[in-house]
C-alpha cells in the first residue's frame, strides 16, 4: 500500500490499496489507469471505475465528466505511466530478483519452464508464462502468455515475499509490442527462433522483429543476450537494428547447425528420446535426454545456455541435463502399456504441424502416423488449409476435432481442414474426447497417435468462455489404461 503523493507528483496524501486497468475489477481505494484497446477504449469506463471505488484516474484523453474528491491525472501515454506506477506500486520487485525473460515465436514455454525447474533444485524460482504461474506454493492458470504489467508486478511482489530469487517469464511478441513488461528488470534475455507468425497482429515481419529486438534492449547493463546461431535473419536483425548491443549486453550463442559457444552435433533421434554429443565451449560429453524433436534439442541448447550465463560450470550443466523432462503438453510421450505410442504437442502454428509430423515420420519405422486435431474458432483462418495440406502429406489417418471453438463452428473448421486431405482417411469427430478414443481403438502395434492442439490445456474456449476440460493427455491415458485391461480379461 502507498499513498498517492508517494506514486504521483500530487497533494493528496489518500491511501492507494489497488491499482487496476480493468474497470470491472477495481476496488475501494484505489487509482484505474485508462488503456486505448483494440477492442475498446478504457476511458469510457471511468464513471464505472469510480463507482466501484477508485479515487485517482490515469488518463490521456479529455474525459466527459469530472467529479468532487477524485484526482485526475492527465498524461501523453497511460501505458508508460501503467508501468512506472506498477513498479513503484509493489516496490521493484524484478530488481529484487535474477530475471530471465525468453522470447520467440515458439519454445518459450519449453525453456522458461525447464530453466526454472532446473534452477529450482538449487534455489526458490517463479515461473510465469502460457502454463500459468508458479511459485512457492502458488500454482494459478493462465489464458495468455505475457500477463499486464499489474499483473506481473503483484505477482513479482509476492514472489518476493516468498523469498524467491529468480524467475523465468515467457515474453511474447504481443506482450513486448503492447508495453507489458517495460518496467521489468531482465538480467537474462533468451531468442528462440522467429517465424513468420501472428501477422494479424504485427501486419509485417519488420514489426515481429522490431517486438522480439525490445526484450534486447531491456536487458539491464551487464546483462547476458543468449541467441541461437542458427537464427541468421534475426540475428542479422538484431545486430543491425541495436548496433551497440555488444556495449551493454554479454553475448552467448547456442546452435545446431552453426558454429555456437554451446553446441549439439551428431544427433540421434528417437521415438522417446534423443542422444547427442554437447560441446560447452572447450569441453565435450555425450547425453541422453527424454526430449523428442529436433526443435526440443535446439531448445535443450538455449536452457544449457542459460544456466552458463548463471555461472554453472560445464560438468555442473551436464549433471543438470539428467533433471531435464519434457514439459506438459509439449512433445509429451504419454505412457501406455500397449505397443504404440501416444504423444501430446501443443501444435500453434503451421511451422509446430510441419515440424512435428516430419520429426514422428522420420521415427516411426513401419508403423502408421495417426493424427487428431482442429484449429480454434476466429483465430489465423489462413492455417486451417495449411495444415489441412501437411496431415496430407505425413500422416496415415486423421481425426478432425474441436478446438476452442468460440464463436465459429467446429464441423465448418473441420471442413476446411479436411478439404486439403486427400489421400489418408480422415474424418471428422467433433467431440474431442470421443476423437482421441477412436485413435485408441484404431491404433495398431508400432503406431503413432499425435494428439495436438490442446497440449496441457485444461479448458476449452467455446461462446461462453472457458469450460474446463480434463485435458489430452488424461484422456488418452485413461482410455489406454481401460482399454488394457478390458483386453486382459478377454485374454483370460
Ligand atoms: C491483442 C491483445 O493482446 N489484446 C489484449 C488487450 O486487449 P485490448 O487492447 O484489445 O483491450 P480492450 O478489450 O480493447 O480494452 C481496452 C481497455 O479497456 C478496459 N476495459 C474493457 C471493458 C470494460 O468493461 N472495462 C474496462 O476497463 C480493458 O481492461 C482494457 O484495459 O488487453 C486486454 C486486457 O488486458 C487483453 O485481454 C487482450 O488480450 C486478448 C484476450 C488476447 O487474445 N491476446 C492475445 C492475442 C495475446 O496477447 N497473446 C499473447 C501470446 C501470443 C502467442 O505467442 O501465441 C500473450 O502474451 O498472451
Ligand atoms: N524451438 C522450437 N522451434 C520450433 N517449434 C517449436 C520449438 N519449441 C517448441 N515448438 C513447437 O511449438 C509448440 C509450442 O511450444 P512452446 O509452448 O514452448 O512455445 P511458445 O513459444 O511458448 O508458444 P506460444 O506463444 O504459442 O504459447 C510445441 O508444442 C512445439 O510443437
Ligand atoms: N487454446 C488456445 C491457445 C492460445 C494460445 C496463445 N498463445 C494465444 O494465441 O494467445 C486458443 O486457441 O485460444
């Protein structure tokens, strides 16, 4: 809690409880700051917010009524403002601690999640991210992946409390171009890779680019830029576009292909596992992990990397590679006693599919590639006949489904998929949970059923909102699971 005075250049010494951007959660006591949305415009909430109990309004626009005992403060961009106040507001608590951010458009989750694992062996980490938030014994859902910065601050005040030391935060390009996490402290900035993605958003590439460069130059003074080698057009962005990087940041590469300071050669892939040789620096050993996909392996390297940056010695980082697992819902192998495998991914973007069916056809030997998914409602149209045309090409059966429908139609979706599928057998299921059990029934010894989309979600968006559901993985092992021992006992 602080007063106004403390948080403003004003008179008014009231006591603030809350800050707020969303009128419809603002409580007694507290000061609601005006955003210009996509959607709407927060100034034409005012009048709610004070009825609800705010005493100080953030605004950039002149509003249509003014009233007796509530301040006004009139500033050029509510965001900066939203995000100085909210630092100040929970006392700095991202300098308080090591912050990791990791952006890129896909294996933020993969590598925020599993750095903080690793890192939570040794010492209290606070994940924040499309999984959710995590810390100490607070464990919440999230819909998103890059909260507001009120949102993250109050949660970085807590962690505090909680005596964490470190966090890891996914940052998405959405979140670093709509100002979410200006006011942050990163002593850690991790690139993954850059497709061309979420255009409806950005509009063009320049601008994805020019997002993902921010998170570089939030970075404090001193602190380490972890790239990708293998990344040659962001990282030739980057360069040309923060010339003087190299000024303020340290700077670590990882890669596959190209030459890195922490790299991953001869590689072997597998069904369930990968086996590669690590080259840290000068030194070399060989490792196993229960990480599938060569995209995972690029972002093995990227954790690898991260841990270096925070001074662990290379025998250290090999010792850690034994507590990597595969994260929820992300290339997750779901065990089953039955002699076919079944795996969960959580599949966005065409890339994901494209990359995903070519890692399980490479692998699967003789054994047929079953596939079940849909697409969201009012989300990326143009992906459905993408990925419609990839399940063509790789795949033996495809079970088109449900996916947060919203307020679209699930047979119409599936329809457009199924339109570019001409050659495997395919058909459309739209109970999602009835579509996983018909993979089940189908699969065949040496199968592998995909089941994507959904990853570890447990909700599905539909007209009313979210509504839970029990989730992919839980599904497909319980109906294994039922399946097993139905056929036990007809055996005896
Ligand atoms: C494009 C985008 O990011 N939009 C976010 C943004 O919405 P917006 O700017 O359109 O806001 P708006 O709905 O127009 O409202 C304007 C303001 O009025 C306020 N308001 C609104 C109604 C009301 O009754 N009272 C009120 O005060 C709102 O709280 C807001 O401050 O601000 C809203 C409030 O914080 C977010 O809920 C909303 O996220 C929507 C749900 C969303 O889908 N975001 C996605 C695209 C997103 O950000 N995804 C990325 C990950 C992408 C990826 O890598 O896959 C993420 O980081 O989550
Ligand atoms: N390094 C990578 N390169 C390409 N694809 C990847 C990579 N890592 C993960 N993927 C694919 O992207 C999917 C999402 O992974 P993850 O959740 O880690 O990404 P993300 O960046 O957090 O994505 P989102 O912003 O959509 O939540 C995975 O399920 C997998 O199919
Ligand atoms: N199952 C969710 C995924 C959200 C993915 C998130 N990264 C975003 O696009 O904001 C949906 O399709 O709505």
């Amino acid at each position: 809690m602080k007063k106004l005075n403390e948080l403003f250049k004003v008179e008014s010494d009231i006591k603030i409880e809350s800050i707020h951007s969303d009128s419809r959660y603002v409580r007694k006591d507290s000061i609601f700051f005006c955003i210009e949305g996509l959607v709407t415009d927060g100034h034409k909430y005012v009048d709610d917010a004070i009825f609800q109990g705010a005493k100080c309004i953030v605004h950039s626009k002149p509003l249509r009524r003014y009233y007796q005992g509530i301040v006004y403060i009139q500033v050029s961009d509510v965001l900066d403002e939203l995000n100085r106040v909210a630092d100040l507001f929970y006392d700095h608590p991202s300098y308080k601690m090591t912050g990791i951010g990791v952006t890129g458009t896909s294996g933020k989750t993969v590598v925020a999640r599993v750095v903080a694992r690793l890192l939570g062996r040794y010492l209290k980490m606070g994940y924040v991210g499309n999984n959710g938030i995590e810390y100490g014994p607070t464990m919440m859902q999230m819909t998103g992946t890059t909260p507001d910065p009120i949102c993250l601050h109050r949660n970085f005040y807590n962690m505090v409390k909680e005596n964490v030391k470190g966090f890891t935060l996914e940052v998405s390009s959405h979140g670093l171009a709509l100002k979410r996490v200006d006011s942050v402290n990163f002593s850690i900035a991790v690139f993954t890779n850059a497709y061309e993605e979420h255009m409806d958003f950005h509009g063009t590439v320049d601008n994805l680019m020019t997002s993902y460069v921010k998170l570089f130059r939030l970075l404090k003074e001193g602190g380490y830029a972890i790239l990708n080698a293998d990344e040659v057009r962001f990282n030739h962005y980057l360069t040309t576009n923060y010339k003087d990087m190299a000024d303020h940041a340290k700077i670590l590469t990882y890669g596959i292909h190209h030459k890195a300071d922490i790299m991953a050669r001869e590689i072997e892939y597998y069904i369930d596992h990968s086996a590669f040789n690590i080259y840290i620096k000068n030194h070399y050993y060989h490792v196993e992990v229960p990480i599938i996909a060569p995209f995972n392996i690029s972002n093995t390297l990227a954790i690898l990397t991260t841990l270096y940056a925070l001074e662990m010695t290379p025998d250290e980082i090999v010792n850690a590679i034994k507590y990597i697992q595969p994260v929820e819902g992300r290339m997750e192998v779901v065990p089953v006693k039955q002699h076919f495998h079944i795996i969960v991914d959580y599949c966005q973007h065409a890339h994901n599919f494209e990359e995903v069916f070519k890692f399980v056809h490479s692998v699967k030997g003789n054994g047929h590639l079953i596939a079940v998914f849909g697409a969201p409602g009012r989300k990326d149209i143009h992906k459905r006949s993408k990925i419609g045309a990839l399940a063509n090409k790789y795949c033996d059966y495809v079970i088109l489904t449900e996916q947060d429908e919203r307020d679209d139609d699930i047979e119409g979706i599936c329809s457009q998929i199924q339109e570019q599928i001409v050659d495997p057998i395919s058909v459309i299921i739209t109970d999602r949970r009835y579509a996983i059990q018909q993979a089940i029934d189908a699969a065949c010894p040496g199968d592998v059923i995909l089941i994507l989309g959904k990853g570890h979600e447990q909700f599905m968006t539909s007209l009313v909102g979210n509504t839970p559901y029990p989730g992919d993985k839980f599904i497909a092992q319980e109906y294994a699971k039922k399946l097993y021992n139905e056929q036990l006992e007809d055996d005896m």
